[in-house]
C-alpha cells in the first residue's frame, strides 16, 4: 500500500518535470492498446498451460477481475472521465460557472502544463 501511494503520489510532479523539459505526451492508440491487450492474455493463457500453479492464480484472478471492471466502469469512470476533462484548459468554467472565476483560475492553471501538449 506504502508503495503504491508513493507511486501515485510522484507521478504528478514526474510528469510535470517531463513536460517542463520538452516531453509530449501523447495517449496511446486504442488499436495499440487492444492489441497489447490480445497478447497480455494470450501469454498468461500460454504460461497457465505450462504452469498449474499459474493456472490456478490466473483462473482466480479472471472473473474478480471482470467484476471489479464492472464496479468501476460505474463508480469511478464516469466520474474520472468528467474529472479529467473538467479540468483541461477552458473547460473548467463552462463546466462549473458556479465556482467563479478565481477559483476555476487557480484550478485549470494547476493543470494547464499537462494539456497543453498535444
């Protein structure tokens, strides 16, 4: 757990250092994405085959994980997706006038660095 909220706690500044030095960053292509999800699962299928013990951890792991997929699919995406938008450049206000425009300043110009390249 420790080392996970490291992660995520670094990965923010990382990714500002990044950018600040040149870096563009850029989402992977869903077809990428797709294919490198196709290959995931064919060489877990492949060392399950070769593998009882994996088998057994792999044939667990599966269906938890679909049924975590769908909880956040409803919980968390929706929500992340808004989130995520809401605060690229511009967006903010339109999104939430209600906030006024200093507080929505404060909050694009903390991601501004993060959407402007493209």
């Amino acid at each position: 757990m420790d080392q996970s909220a490291r992660y995520d706690a670094r990965n923010p500044p990382a990714l500002r250092l990044l950018v600040a030095g040149g870096a563009q960053l850029r989402a992977w292509p869903r077809e990428v994405l797709q294919a490198a999800w196709r290959e995931a699962h064919a060489l877990h299928e492949e060392t399950a085959a070769r593998n009882p013990q994996f088998r057994k951890a792999w044939d667990s792991y599966k269906p938890w994980r679909n049924e975590q997929f769908q909880w956040f699919r409803v919980a968390d995406n929706a929500y992340d997706n808004l989130a995520f938008t809401a605060t690229a450049p511009g967006r903010f206000m339109a999104l939430f006038p209600f906030l006024g425009p200093s507080k929505a300043g404060e909050r694009e110009n903390g991601h501004a660095d993060l959407h402007r390249v493209r």
